[in-house]
C-alpha cells in the first residue's frame, strides 16, 4: 500500500535531495535571540538545539527555508549553541509531500478500481507508484528551472566566461527526459495522464432514460448468480468533488466478516448507520452491518456481518457507513420521579407527562426526542409497554434534567387488556427489559463517513473429475 511518505522518500531519491545530518555550534552575546544556519533547508522536526547544554528544542522555532532558528531568550554571553539535525539540497519535506500530492490527483484523479470505486493512495496499484514518483520528479525540477531561469550569463573583460544560464538548459532537458520516461510508461501499463480510455458501449431504456444493467456473461449451463458489472459512467466533465473516502471490503460467501476501523473522533453522542446495496443510491437494502462501538473516547468501531448475510450478497456491491449524531440519556430509576402522568414540571396538569433523567439531558425547546422502554403496572399487576408513554414526542425544557409533553393521559388510563392502570405516581414503572431512555437524533447530521465496493469471493469447491460438466448434451 502506498503512503505519501514512501513516495516522498522515493522522489528524493530521484532528484539527489537526500537528506544529511549536520552539527553546528554558535556562540551566544547576550542579546541575541534569532540565529542564521549554515546549512538549509532543514528539517524542523529533527533539529536538537542545546543551549549551555540544556535542550531549548521545544521551546525554539524554527524556519527550515532559510534556515533560521528563534530561541525564547537571548542565551548569555559566551554561551555555546549547539545545533545538531538534517537538512536537504533542494526542497522541505512540506514542499516533497505538496509535489506526491499534486502528482498523484493528476495521475489517478480520474481513476476508478475494478470495481468502480475511485483510486486513492491506499489503494493505488503498485506498479502505478514510480510511474506517480516520475511525474511529481518532472514538478520539482521544473521549480529548480524556475529558478535557474533568472541566472544569465557572464563575460568578464578579461574574456573569461561563465555561462550560468547552462544550469537552466541542463534542467530542461532532463524535464524532458523524464516526461518522456514518464509517458512510455503510462502508454505500456496504460494508466495515468496517457492512458487509453476503454468505455463499454450501454443501452438507456426507452421507460427510464436510465442505464441499462451490464452483467458479466456466463456459460449457457452455468445455473449460478448472475454477476452485475460495475462499469464506470461518464461523468460528462462533471469536476464535482468528492470527499468521502474510500475503502473496499473483500469477503468470502458464507463466512462471517468482522473489521475494525477508527475514527478521527470520540463516539459520544455518534450512532452508526452501515448498509450493503447493489450498486449507489439503490433503494433496496441487501444487508445491514451491527456496529459495535469498542471505544467511545478513542473512537473506534467493529463492523460485523453473520455467514447468513455474507451467503445472500452478490459477487459486486456497495457499501457505505453514515454517522448520525444522537444524544441518548436515562430517565431516572424510580418509577414516581422518571416518568410523572398529569404532570407539567411540577405542576399537576392533565394532558402533560413530565420525564426527568438521570443527568442533564442537553435537549431544548421545540426538540423531537424518543422515549422508550415505559411499561405501565395495570390493576392485575402486569406490566405492559404502551404508545401512551413511549414514542417521539415534541418536549418542552422545565429544567436542566426534566422535560414535558403534551399527552392524552387521562385519571384513569385503561392499558389494551382492558384493565385499569393503578396510580400514576406509583404505577408507572420502567420496564424489565431495559433502562428507559430519552433520544434526541439531530436531522441536520447525518453524513457518509466511509465507502466503497464489497468484494465476495467464492468458497474454494471440490475438483470435478468427471469428463463433462453436469448438463452436458454433448
């Protein structure tokens, strides 16, 4: 898997701009602060700076172009500085990383994987690695002829010459050189800016205007799935960007599937949504992954599939995960103060239900949270869920941790048995099953976080030995 630090250090290599470990030793006045390196561009991350002795490195800054260091204080009179780190020919590792970058999105910027996913670093085939090193060579020497282009030429009156504008021709034609390398290469594997485009002709329907499915052709005996063909559709000079990033999954039919992933973020207030469909933005839904939140504060997540849903799925799908932003809090665990019928705050009122958490609930005005998991304790003693207390309903904020709904409780609310629900102040209890929760989902968040294509391998079947296949006429 490519990184954009091996592809830095590989477009180094191409340029000799390898990097080389100094020591330089300063003396301070007693006034000054800022000092000038004899050797530059350095590498900011790596220089150690000692003061008299003591290490002022994290305390210093550092301008890696000119290579200049800033200390937080003047060092005294006589003081030595001792500077010791890594500096390059030509380029910082910013200005490396900003080339493989530039490099790659004109490479690959239209690139799509065998099963229509976009190509991104993680997944850019290797053999497209030197081919992305070359054209992001071909960026940094054209700096270096930039700069080259304002040196002219010398003639001294004594006749003697010194022809400076030779560097610039020099840079020139290696450029040259490796735009061709760079373009024999793209034409032999045919991949990047000079590859040839393959397009698959496609049907539209006369009812739909829509495309017409491409599956992949299968022998006249052959009884298994039909496999769709994931064929890439024009995108008419379409240059919308894309920021969701990508992550293909392979799996077996009929095992079990688990992965792991990691996000950027603490999961509090964060629920998961991940699907499977035929292809993006089918309505149909082929399977549903259960998320397993492993850590809320370290953000991380498992993502699983049963062997029974891996069965069912096509050889080609898609998937993708959307985060939903949720805050779930818990009422409280006495009956009489979590949920009170007939109530407004804490005024007695009918046609209110007051709800009080456990904690702050955070929620405001005019909000629609759910409740879920009341059971009401009718005059048998049976405990039932009922619509009258569980559902979404729009709240009013009393106070920091109760909230109030406009509900049809009546004195005496009679449950689906038939049978008288006994005193709403004591016979309102929270059910067996769970805790009672209140949940507000935020509509204005809800976004896909990851995506990509779903890979299913067949399982490995047993040789057939016999001279013709089952359902040979022959």
């Amino acid at each position: 898997m490519a990184t954009t630090t091996d592809l830095a250090s590989r477009l180094r290599s191409e340029i000799g701009d390898v990097g080389k470990t100094f020591v330089q030793t300063l003396t301070g006045d007693g006034t000054t602060k800022r000092f000038n390196l004899d050797y530059y561009p350095v590498l900011g991350s790596s220089l150690k700076i000692l003061v008299a002795g003591a290490d002022v490195s994290s305390t210093s800054t550092v301008e890696e172009v000119p290579g200049v260091i800033t200390l937080s204080s003047a060092p005294a009179l006589g003081a030595n500085i001792t500077v010791a780190g890594t500096f390059y020919r030509y380029f910082t590792d910013a200005e490396i990383l900003n080339y493989v970058n530039i490099a790659f999105l004109q490479h690959a910027g239209t690139e799509t994987t065998a099963y229509g996913s976009r190509v991104v670093l993680s997944n850019l085939p290797a053999v497209e690695e030197y081919p992305v090193v070359l054209l992001a060579t071909t960026l940094a020497l054209f700096t270096l002829a930039t700069d080259a282009a304002y040196d002219i030429d010398i003639q001294a009156p004594d006749g003697v010459s010194i022809p400076r504008a030779e560097r610039y021709r020099q840079l020139m034609e290696i450029i040259q050189t490796r735009k061709e390398q760079y373009r024999e290469l793209c034409n032999l594997l045919n991949v990047g800016l000079h590859r040839i485009e393959v397009a698959t002709l496609r049907r539209n329907s006369t009812r739909t205007n829509r495309y017409v499915p491409v599956y992949k052709p299968q022998e006249l005996d052959d009884g298994s799935r039909p496999q769709r063909l994931h064929v890439p559709i024009p995108n008419y000079m379409d240059q919308t960007p894309d920021t969701v990033p990508v992550y293909d999954i392979n799996l077996y039919r009929g095992d079990s599937f688990e992965v792991d992933l990691d996000f950027p973020f603490s999961l509090a207030d964060y629920t998961f949504l991940a699907q499977i469909r035929a292809f993006s933005g089918a309505l149909l839904v082929l399977a549903t992954f259960n998320v397993n939140i492993t850590s809320i504060a370290n953000g991380t997540a498992t993502l699983t599939l049963t062997s029974d849903q891996t069965l069912e799925l096509p050889s080609r799908a898609m998937w993708d995960v959307q985060v939903i932003k949720q805050s779930t809090k818990t009422l409280n665990a006495t009956p009489a103060t979590a949920v009170k019928p007939g109530y407004k705050g804490t005024v007695a009122k009918a046609g209110y239900v007051t709800y009080t958490t456990t904690s702050a609930h955070g929620f405001l005005t005019g909000q629609k949270v759910t409740i879920a998991n009341v059971a009401v304790l009718d005059s048998k003693g049976v405990k039932t869920l009922t619509n009258a207390y569980n559902g979404e309903f729009v709240i009013t904020v009393f106070d920091a941790n109760s909230f109030y709904v406009a509900n049809t409780y009546t004195a005496t609310p009679v449950d689906t048995d038939g049978y008288n629900i006994t005193d709403p102040d004591t016979g309102i209890v929270l059910s067996t099953v769970g805790a009672a929760t209140a949940t507000y989902t935020d509509p204005d968040y809800s976004k896909t976080y990851l995506k990509g294509a779903v890979i299913v391998q067949e399982q490995i079947s047993t040789y057939n030995s016999e001279p013709y296949a089952p359902g040979w006429q022959g």
